[in-house]
C-alpha cells in the first residue's frame, strides 16, 4: 500500500511554544507587546499568570493594616 500525507491548511496547524524568562523579563515582554489583536490575548495571558504568581510568591503586605 503507497500513502501520501500532506497538509492543506498549514495555517491552520496549532503550534505550541515553551518559553522560559525571569518574571520580570515576562513583565518587561508583556509591557511591550502592542494592545491589538494578536498581541493583546498574549498579554493578557502574561498577565494572568504573572497575577496568579504573585499571590503564591509575594509576601502579603501586613503593613496596610
């Protein structure tokens, strides 16, 4: 049996990327990125997880009290 695979939409093909930086890198990315569509759900998402490691890594403030 012969069989031929190929891709008709290759735009259509869903990639994912693993990228590794330092919060503040992430920080300093996400404050660069322009607030349109694409980049902005990618900001967004940096967001999201730079606001959910701030409330496992930062200390609470005590001092507001």
């Amino acid at each position: 049996m012969r069989a031929r695979f190929f891709i008709e939409s290759p735009d259509e093909i869903e990639a994912t990327m693993k990228i590794t930086m330092s919060v503040k890198e992430w920080t300093e990315l996400r404050d660069q990125l322009e607030q349109k569509w694409p980049s902005c759900r990618l900001s967004s998402a940096i967001t999201n997880v730079l606001i959910a490691a701030r409330k496992v890594y930062y200390a609470p403030d005590t001092d507001a009290f």
